[in-house]
C-alpha cells in the first residue's frame, strides 16, 4: 500500500480528494467586522460601542412602544427604531472601525441600515390614526389596489 492510498479515507476512491480539510486555515481573509472600535486591551463592551449605541437606541424604542407611557408612543418608539438604524448607518460610513457592527462591506451596510432606517421611520409618521406625514399618491395607490 502506498502512502498515497494510505491517506484516502474509505468511500471517496476515484473522486480526486487525497487529505482531510485542515482543521486551522491560516490564508481566509479576516472578517471585516472583526476589527476593534477601541483600543484591544479596553474590555469587551468599550471594543464593541457602536454595536451597543445602535441596540440601546433600538431597545428604548422598544421600551416606549412596549410601556405605551403616554400618548402617540407607538410612533416615537417606532422613530427611535428606526433612528437606532440610520445612526448604524452613519457610524458605518464615518468610522473607521466599528466592531461588529459591520456585518457585510462598507456599502451593503450602509444602503442597508439607511434605507431599512428611512423606511421604518417613514412609516412611522404615516402609522394611523392621525398621521403626522400624508403622501397624497399613496392613498390613491392604494384605493386603486382596493377597490
């Protein structure tokens, strides 16, 4: 037996794959989001802000929705939500590192936080009753759907 078919494991004869799959790669590109918004001898919560600022900002919005503490929070709670996102936005185009908030490139994560933000926000002050924004080609929008 050759040291060839000595490292062929049972059932893979014939399909070209001769060693195991390293169990450490050292040559894979690090994550982007695995850089340190701080300095790495900080503790863990100060490496991490931005990704903290954006889910205690959303958090309080869901706090104000949940408690209901006075009238038309429903919708600030709503606009808090989805300002947590456009602040993710913004940290995610002006800083240079911002921990494990960035999740895809630079641009994804903008586009995405940005206009997932505007849109909640959006609809937020569309929500009725008593809308404070009305966008008049919607309604017709939607009564030609309805009707």
């Amino acid at each position: 037996m050759t040291d060839a078919a000595a490292e062929v494991p049972a059932g893979s004869a014939g399909t070209g794959w001769k060693r195991p799959a390293p169990t450490l790669t050292t040559d894979t590109a690090r994550p982007e989001g695995g850089g340190r918004a701080a300095p790495g001898d900080a503790p863990a919560p100060a490496r991490q802000w931005p990704l903290l600022t954006v889910l205690t900002l959303a958090g309080i919005g869901l706090l104000v929705v949940g408690t209901d503490p006075f009238p038309q929070a429903f919708r600030i709670g709503a606009m808090l939500v989805g300002a947590a996102l456009l602040v993710g936005a913004v940290m995610r185009r002006a800083l240079p590192s911002v921990g494990m908030l960035a999740v895809r490139s630079r641009f994804t994560d903008m586009i995405t936080y940005g206009v997932m933000g505007g849109l909640i926000v959006l609809l937020a002050l569309m929500v009725q009753p008593k809308p404070w924004l009305t966008i008049p080609f919607l309604e017709e929008v939607l009564h030609l759907t309805v009707t």
